[in-house]
C-alpha cells in the first residue's frame, strides 16, 4: 500500500511539471504561468515565481515517495516533505488559477487535513 501511496504522490507530483512544458493550441489549458490573478499583478515575474514553485513541489512529492518506498534517511521526514510539497502546491494552484485545477487543490487539502488533525504517517 505504501508503495502505491509513494506512486500517487510521485504522480502528483510531477503532474505539476506540467507547466513547464509547451503549451498545446487549447485555450483552455490549465497549465500556464500567463493565467490566474497572479500574472496580471507582478507581469514576468510571475514566471520565474512559478517555476521555482513547480521545483519546490515536484522535489519535495519526489522525496515524499522515496521515504514512502522506504529508502534509508528519507523516512522520517515523509510528513514534512507531504507538508512542503502541498502547501507549495497550493499557492502555485492559486496563484495561477484555472477552474480545472481543484482536484489539486482538494488533494492537497487532504493531505494536510490528513497529516495534521489524523496525524497520518508517510515513512517507510
């Protein structure tokens, strides 16, 4: 079960990596540092802003799986890595706000509600 848990979070998240890559023709893609609030108040530097979110996010859920997969020394940071890596997640999704994006938000949510009022573990 961990292992799928430690895969999930991988999934999530790399999904944010999502905003690094090339744009499709879709005006509707969500992944794009030129939508949401955030861009119209700070103009380009919106970009550099995201970007070093989307790093902090896919790092930390990366390491969140290694301590899931129970790799030696990772372990018994697994809330703090789940906790750094959906709080950024959370502002880099409000920041740049897409209607398409709450699945991510209500995945954070939860991760934090989980750790934080149920206490749940995220090491091997």
């Amino acid at each position: 079960m961990k292992i799928l848990l430690g895969l999930f979070l991988l999934a999530h998240g790399l999904l944010h990596a999502s905003y690094l890559t090339p744009k499709p023709d879709d005006p509707n893609y969500p992944f794009d540092f030129h939508k949401g609030w955030f861009p119209d108040l700070v103009g380009q530097a919106a970009g550099p802003i995201g970007t070093i979110l989307v790093v902090v996010v896919v790092g930390a859920f990366l390491l969140a799986a290694l301590s899931l997969f129970g790799v030696p020394g990772f372990s018994t940071y697994g809330q703090l890595f789940v906790s750094v890596g959906a709080i950024a997640s959370l502002i880099l999704l409000v920041l740049f706000w897409h209607s398409w994006l709450i699945l991510g938000v209500v995945i954070n949510l939860v991760l934090l509600v989980g750790i934080y009022a149920f206490g749940w573990k995220f090491g091997a």
